[in-house]
C-alpha cells in the first residue's frame, strides 16, 4: 500500500468514508452521520469510490449522473414500489432537533420505516416479491446527518449504522493549517515536505504545533475562519512569518468561548486577576512543575516523549477551599477555566444523559488546552435512588472514564481538576493509578494557614472595596481595614488563647472535647463577615480611623466577639472531620498543604491492640516517616549503595513539640482520639456500610 493510500485511510474524511463502506458490506443502508461540519457531506457526494453509479431522483428517466440532496419522501405505487424508482440513489436528509430531546424528526423517521420495509422487500407485493428486492432498491443509501446526537429508532437499529466524525488527528491537522496559511499568504508561507504520508507543513514547527494544539477539537470551517480572522484582524505577517503572539492566542480563545455560549452543562470562569489560595505550598509546587510541561507541550512531547497531563482529584473538607484551589490550578497554568456540571448532564429523557455527556465532552476537546472544573463529583457518580437511575450513573461514568483514557491518546490538553467532598460514596474505579495524575487531600489548616486565610481576606475586601469605588467612578483613598495590623499573625494570637482553645488536651490524653474551635477556610470568611456585622449594627462610637473605614482597635473587639458567636466545624462535626481524614489516608491521598498535622503514615486499619482486655481496632498510631536521601548537592546519587533511609523524627513527642503552636497540638491530638474512639463507625462509613 502507497503512502497516498495510507494517508487516505487514516485522514479525517477517509474514515468516514470507510465506515460507511463496511456498513453497505454488512447489509446495513442507513448510516446516521454525527458531524457539524457540512462540507463532509459535500465530500460524500462527490467522491464515487462508493456511489459512482449512483443517480439523480427524477420524475423522468433521463437522469444526471450525480446525485442530488433529497428530503425522502417515498411513496408506493400499486404494485408496492416506490415511482420511478428505477436506479439506486443516495439520499441525504439533514435532521435539527430543535427542542433538544435527542429525536429524530417524525417525517425521517416515517421516510426511513418505509424505507426499510421496502428494503426487507415488506412492502412488496407477493408476485413481485417472488421476483427478488430490485437491485436498485438493495444498493440504495440514505445518509442522515445529524448535528447533535439522536436516539436511534428501535425499528432502524439491526439496518443502521452510526459514524461520528472523529477529529483530524496531528499530522492532518498540521498539514490542513499548511494548506489554508498557504492560501491566505498567495503561496509565500515557507513550507517543506514531510516525510509522513506526503504531507506537507509549514517550516515553522513551534508556530505550526502551537496552532495545531490551539485548534484542537475545532472543526475545518471553523478554523478556516478563524485563520481568515487573524489576517484581518492582525495581519498576514504573522501567519507568513510563524509569530504564534497573544494576539492570536485571544482571537482563538474568543471564538471558542462562544461555542460554550448556549451550553446549560458548562460555563466559562472568568478571571480578573491571578488566584492564589493560601496554604497549599503543596499544590502548588506540584502544578508549577505541570505548567512547564504544559507550557512547551508539543516540544516536551516531540523530544522527550512526555505524556499530556492528565489532572487530579482533590478531596477533603467542606469549606476548605477547593473552589479557590480550581481557579488557582487554572491561573497558574495559565488556561481557562471551565466548570462542568455533572447534575445537569441527566435528562429525564431516555437516552439523553448519555447524549448530552458525548456532546459536552466533545466541546470541552474543543476548548482545549483548558482546566476542566468538576465540582463535587461524588454527587453524579455516586448514583441516586432507583435501579434506573442507578443504571444511568453507570453509563456517565464508562462514558467519563473512556474519555479522560481516550483525551491522552489523543494528546488533548485538558487538565481535570476535580473536586469532593465526600470520597466514600465514588466509584473505586477512579482511585486506580492512572485515572488522575495525583490525588491532593484539603484537611482542617494548621494555625500559620489559618493566619494566612484570615490575611487574605483582609486584603481581598481591600482590593475588592477599591474596585467597587472605581466602577462608580469615585476617587478615595481609603481602604476598609489596616492589613498591616489586622494581619496573620494577629489571628494566630486569638487561635492560640483560651478564646478558641477554652480546654486544650495534650499528647497522653485520651479525651475528646467539643468546646475548642478548629476553623476551615469558610469559617474564618464567616468570621470576618459577623464582626463586620457587629460594628455596623452594635459598636458605638464609631469613626473613620485614618484611612481605613474601620476603626482597627474597634474592630479587633468585634473580631474577639464573632469568635465568641460563630460555631466552627471543628465543633459541631468532630466525627466528620476523622471520618474524612479516614477515607483521604486510606486512599492514599497527598496532603495539598505543606504543614501535615496528621501524616497518614499513622493509619492503620489492620492494626488491632489489646484494650480493656480485648483485641480493638487501633486506627491512628504516630509512626515515624521515612524517605530516602537520593540527592547530594551536584545531583541524583548514582550507587544504590549510596542511597540513605532517614526519619523525620523518631517518637510522637518528637513530631508533637515540632507542630509548633497549642492549636496544632490539640487538633492532632482530638482527630487522633476521635478517629480511636469511634473506630468501628468511621470504617463503616469509609466502606459505605453505615
């Protein structure tokens, strides 16, 4: 086989064209065509590899050699065949669901029975039946092009056929954006041969890459257009001379921000400004070294075989900012972000969910490179009440999982961030090794997070107080609050005293209190937003105190106040807290935070000691961490025998006086005795069995 055949196989159109081809083999005439790009259908007519002796419907015999885009409309004659049906043709019906239900329209569907009644030779009549189906009958095609996935018609299955049009895959895409510069530039584009199936690319192999990554996803037309817009807009120099510059970079993410306009399943986050979140030094780390993979992806791919970044799962805590942490992921990978709501993925018509996941999955390929923001997954994969609905889960989630292999095969740069609350309740299939890059647990922060928390909402309400003055046109100098006073170290102070810490356990106790406040992030929001409340509505005497709104030593009073009033999680749900740290340390999750108050080194749920005179379930039991030293200052050891095994520390007392602050000590201490005290509740509950 040549190399022109070759490449005629693996392209784009030849797919299609191939498919439909086994399809005929196989006895099956109705092909359902997925596809948006109309100029396929075009293509379908005029290539004759298949249809070369395919006619014209007309009323007379005289008909033309090509064949011609007819809504069917067949009608039987009195002998049972359809008039002037003498040569087989090729019918091709365009189908709109305009209320979205995922059907067929009624007048094809009636077309289509009645054709296949007259192919199954049903509708004949007994002598002519006798005769044999006309062979013009038997080789007659009818191509549905559907825009938007429909559910197939029982009655059309066992003789139909659905083809999706798959994507270009590299070297067709490259060689298409060759073709299309090539036009616009009159021929001047530097090009070269490839030595891959004859294509033919642009000398510039970063520009070329880079557009090819850009346009993923995106249909012929649609980039056509977009490389149209680009010489308009900016000018033909950059398509000639390879400058892939921002300006392009926004043209391309302004036309594909419009492809999710209308989409009720996702929703572009706009970003003002870079997220940060505090606390996660972890995180962070991790996802700088994913931006510089992602940053020269096609390169990083070519030289040194790297894999697309896949993305990952971050559970923990309600209210310890995974939100924050989704816009932080995109912000500093420098993609946008896209939120992808699973509940809205499940129609109530048969067949539509699973539609709709096809669909929505195939527009985020289209976004591509992006963040993929899927919040609270547990509660789509988790299944819902009724063997239907149950059923329905089932498939979204295949269907999910088959992507996110298939998006790597591909090389599509689509990050998952995805976010739960409560882990117990997903599939264990998304655990396996490979399903997501790494998996980052969010648990209750230390106090030196906490004090970070509580500073950068001090300065986020600054910054967001100024904005608001400017948008309505007003000059001032002032700002809500003195962030240098109100500040981290501030909130760590009120942590550390009898005010959140009324009655403190130690290292040797084994008790469990609930009168000490532990705070999440939304916590520390709520905080803030009460003391505010209290100085409105019940401090007196106040006045603006320099340049800020709010008068510093009076607001520090409301702050103490709030403390009072608010009831943190750490208080009321001291059970959740362990169960959750439970499922994170069985899963082996890395903590997001560079502070690890409860290493999982220590959980065990085989362990079992004797206590009060029975063998009991030790759940949590301090055990020194251990890693190996692999570097020296000039690199990698290279010996094995060089390799040193080290502890962080050697006994709990060690790791207990290292946590540093009271507050630390007490939340190790109390998650400790809850997770021991309530051992055989919170494996039940990891299990899904309570």
């Amino acid at each position: 086989m040549n190399s022109e055949s070759v490449a005629y196989l693996r392209s784009q159109y030849g797919k299609v064209q191939e498919k439909i081809k086994y399809a005929l083999l196989s006895g099956k005439p109705v092909i359902f065509l997925h596809t948006q790009e109309m100029d396929i259908v075009n293509y379908l007519i005029d290539n004759k590899s298949i249809y070369k002796d395919y006619s014209t419907f007309s009323d007379v015999d005289n008909v033309k050699d090509d064949p011609l885009r007819y809504i069917m409309d067949l009608r039987v004659s009195d002998s049972g065949i359809p008039v002037t049906f003498t040569k087989p043709r090729l019918f091709i019906l365009y189908n709109i669901d305009a209320d979205g239900k995922g059907k067929l329209d009624s007048d094809i569907s009636t077309g289509l029975s009645r054709f296949i009644q007259l192919y199954t030779g049903m509708s004949l009549q007994g002598k002519v039946r006798s005769q044999g189906i006309p062979d013009a009958v038997k080789r007659t095609v009818v191509i549905v092009v559907i825009p938007a996935i429909v559910e197939m018609p029982k009655d059309l299955e066992t003789y139909s056929e659905y083809i999706s049009v798959e994507a270009m895959e590299d070297d067709e895409m490259k060689a298409f954006i060759t073709s299309e510069i090539v036009k616009l530039t009159d021929g001047s584009a530097a090009c070269m041969a490839s030595d891959s199936y004859g294509y033919v690319f642009l000398e510039n192999k970063d520009f070329l890459s880079g557009l090819a990554r850009n346009f993923n996803g995106l249909t012929r037309t649609k980039i056509s257009q977009i490389l149209i817009q680009i010489k308009q807009e900016i000018g033909v120099e950059c398509l000639r001379n390879g400058d892939l510059n921002n300006d392009i970079l926004k043209i391309i993410r302004a036309e594909k921000e419009k492809l999710i306009a209308n989409s009720t399943i996702l929703t572009l986050i706009r970003q003002s400004s870079k997220k940060t979140a505090a606390g996660l030094e972890n995180l962070e780390r991790y996802l700088e070294k994913k931006r510089k993979i992602i940053k020269d992806l096609e390169a990083n791919r070519r030289q040194w075989g790297t894999d697309v970044p896949k993305g990952v799962l971050v559970s923990g805590i309600p209210g310890s900012g995974k939100s924050l942490m989704a816009k932080t992921a995109a912000s500093m990978l420098g993609l946008p972000l896209i939120k992808m709501d699973m509940g809205d993925v499940q129609n109530k018509y048969v067949g539509s969910s699973e539609r709709r996941m096809v669909e929505t999955l195939a527009l985020v390929e289209a976004m591509s490179p992006c963040v993929l923001w899927i919040d609270e997954i547990e509660k789509s994969l988790s299944g819902s009440a009724g063997q239907s609905s149950n059923d329905v889960t089932k498939r979204l989630f295949g269907k999910f999982l088959t992507w996110m292999q298939e998006k790597e095969e591909k090389h599509i740069c689509c990050f998952v961030f995805a976010t739960a609350n409560d882990i117990s309740s997903l599939p264990s299939e998304l655990f396996r090794s490979g399903r997501f890059d790494a998996k980052f647990s969010t648990y209750m922060p230390s106090s030196g997070e906490c004090g970070e928390i509580f500073a950068s909402l001090i300065n986020k309400q600054n910054k967001d107080y100024v904005e608001n003055l400017e948008k309505e046109g007003i000059e001032s100098d002032y700002q809500l609050f003195d962030s240098s006073k109100l500040d981290a170290r501030l909130f760590e102070t009120y942590l550390n005293s009898d005010l959140c810490l009324p009655e403190k356990v130690d290292r040797d106790s084994s008790r469990v209190t609930r009168a000490n406040k532990f705070f999440t992030g939304s916590d520390i929001e709520n905080v803030v937003k009460v003391a505010k409340e209290i100085y409105v509505l019940e401090a007196p005497h106040r006045s603006v105190s320099g340049n800020f709104v709010y008068d510093t030593e009076l607001f520090k009073l409301c702050i103490e106040e709030s403390l009072m009033q608010v009831r943190t999680y750490g208080e009321t749900d001291l059970l959740n807290i362990a169960s959750c740290y439970a499922g994170l340390a069985y899963n082996n999750f890395t903590p997001a935070s560079g502070t690890d108050i409860m290493p999982i080194s220590g959980y065990d749920e085989a362990r079992k000691e004797m206590i009060d005179g029975s063998k009991q379930h030790v759940l949590y039991k301090y055990q020194p961490k251990m890693h190996i030293n692999l570097r020296r200052k000039y690199g990698l050891r290279k010996n094995v025998s060089e390799y040193n095994v080290e502890k962080t520390s050697d006994t709990e007392k060690d790791f207990y006086e290292n946590l540093g602050t009271d507050y630390n000590r007490c939340l190790y201490c109390i998650v400790r005795n809850v997770l021991n005290e309530s051992r055989e509740e919170i494996i039940a509950k990891r299990k899904g069995t309570r």
